[in-house]
C-alpha cells in the first residue's frame, strides 16, 4: 500500500512537471505604451495558468540583439517562444533558428515577412492591419465631408503595420467618396510623441496648410497635437487620428482634441500569443493567422473603451 501511495505521488509530481511551461519572450521595446499593454497582458494571463512561467526581454530595438535573445531561449530550453518583432523583415532568419532547433515560435503584433511561409509550430497572432488605417481614414473622411489636406505621419519604415496602415490610407483616400482628400505630406515620425511633434512643428513652421492629422498610431497623433497646441491653432480647425486607442489617446479624446483612434486590444493580442504558444509547443493545431479585431472609437463610443482600459 505505502509502495502505491508514493508511487501515486510520483505520478502526480512528474505530471505537474511535464505540464510546467516556460515561454521565452523577446518584445521590440519596453518603452513604447502600447508595447507595455501588450507585455502586460501576456504577464497578466500567465500569471493565471498553473505552471506556466514567461521570461520576458527587452530587445532595445535591436535586430541583433532580439536574435541573439531567441538564441538564448533555445539553449535554455525554453517550450515556445514568442517574438514582438524590432524588424519584420528580418524575421525569416528567426523562423529558421526556432524551425532547426524544434522550438515553437508565435510573432505577436507586428506581421512577419515570412508569414505566408511560416514553418510548422510557428504561428502569427495580432490585429488585421487592413481593418485599422481603413476604418481610422474613413472616418476622417467622414468628419471632412469628403474634402481636405491631409498630412499622414508614419511609422518606422522597417515595420509592416507602418506600411499598411499607410497604404490603408491611401486606398481610403482613392475612393470616390473621398478622393476631394488632398495628402500633402506624408513623413515617417517612427512611432514616437516628441518625433511627432517636431515633425508637424516643421510642416506649420514651412507655411504647410493642412487640416487633417493621420497618424499610424496615437504617440504621434497626441505628439501632433502637442505641436498644434503650441503653435496656438484652435483643435476645432483640425481633424487629429490615431490608432491603437490608449489611455493617454483617450484622455485627449476626452479633453476634445483627438477626433479618431482605433482600438487595438493590447492584452487579447497578448493573451492570444501565450494561447498560441502553449498549444503549439504541445503539438496541438493552431491556424497560422489568428486576428483579433479592431474597433472604431470616437467621442460618441469613447465611454466603452475607458471602461475597457
């Protein structure tokens, strides 16, 4: 009987440890707001699985920092790993370095070049970069009446949400219901307040006449905002968007000074990434895309997403 007792025992200690996971996590930058939602939604949901454990990294920006850190995961043995990319396209040869070892991989966020070609145990979860410029444009164009200049601030060049985000607006911008919509500038101001707001202090300061602000995310929209503030322009004049739907987006909302933003749920994208990893590291199916929407938010829903946050 005591021989069944503590092998029972035994059993229920190796079960418990062979169910133990630990999550290798490299996340572009920890100084991004957005970024922190994200991080923080992963860390949040662990926090509530048993035995699962998240090593999180801060890859500063850095491509070959980031590589190195998938690298580190590998010879630590990580079960999965999961990758917030610094650039995306350099995400193939990350593919390849998890694919040899035998380590799942799952890209949140930011779209891999490669995810058209994504090996097995590898998967992308984020928010359909098609929905957020567009539906952030069309309602731009809506508040315009259909006419305007706009100004389009990027972000950084490297990454793939910047590129289609932009190329979203464009796209809006071609439509027949809003083709009178001018783009008189378009700049990169890489994601950043303080360069967004150098960026539109530069436009006013060279006599650019515009009245419509579309901005890829909401650091650079309230950045935008800073700078037509202190320029002394009335907000009334001008049509300000962003898109991700922060707190610090939803104040200015609030405060009467950002028109648009576009909810992109932060911690789902975080939950959804975790989700992801923890079934492919057990050899379980996951679609190679899974997305998670984006949501219109305006003054007149504004409500709904402070409560969310």
């Amino acid at each position: 009987m005591k021989k069944y007792i503590l092998g029972a025992a035994l059993s229920v200690l190796m079960g418990t440890a062979a169910h133990a996971e630990t999550i290798g996590v490299s996340m572009a930058l920890f100084d991004d707001n957005f970024l922190t939602v994200l991080r923080n939604g992963m860390s949040d949901y662990a926090k509530t699985l048993d035995g699962v454990t998240l090593q999180i990294e801060d890859a500063q920006n850095d491509v070959a920092k980031q590589q190195s850190q998938i690298q580190n995961f590998i010879a630590a043995g990580v079960d999965a790993i999961i990758v917030n990319p610094v650039d995306t396209d350099a995400t193939a040869a990350m593919s390849k370095i998890a694919a040899d070892a035998g380590v799942a991989l799952v890209y949140v966020n930011r779209e891999p070049v490669n995810v058209n070609e994504l090996p097995e145990k590898q998967a992308f979860v984020a928010s359909n970069e098609a929905e957020s410029g567009t539906l952030e444009t069309k309602e731009v164009c809506r508040l315009l009446g259909g006419k305007g200049k706009a100004v389009v601030m990027m972000g950084e060049l490297s990454n793939q949400a910047a590129r289609m985000r932009t190329q979203d607006v464009k796209d809006v911008v071609a439509t027949d219901e809003c083709k009178g919509i001018e783009i008189v500038e378009e700049q990169t101001a890489n994601w950043s307040r303080t360069q967004g707001a150098d960026l539109v202090t530069n436009w006013l300061s060279a006599g650019l006449e515009f009245n419509a602000v579309i901005a890829n995310n909401d650091e650079m929209a309230i950045g935008a905002i800073q700078a037509l503030k202190a320029a002394g322009k009335d907000m009334k004049d001008y049509v300000v968007a962003g898109v991700d739907a922060t707190q610090d987006a939803l104040a200015a909302m609030e405060a009467g000074d950002l028109d648009v933003t576009v909810f992109q749920n932060a911690a789902g994208q975080g939950k959804g990434s975790v989700d992801a990893a923890l079934k492919l590291a057990k050899g379980e199916a996951v679609e190679k895309k899974v997305y998670i929407p984006f949501e219109l938010v305006t003054p007149e829903n504004l409500k709904d997403y402070q409560a969310k946050n």
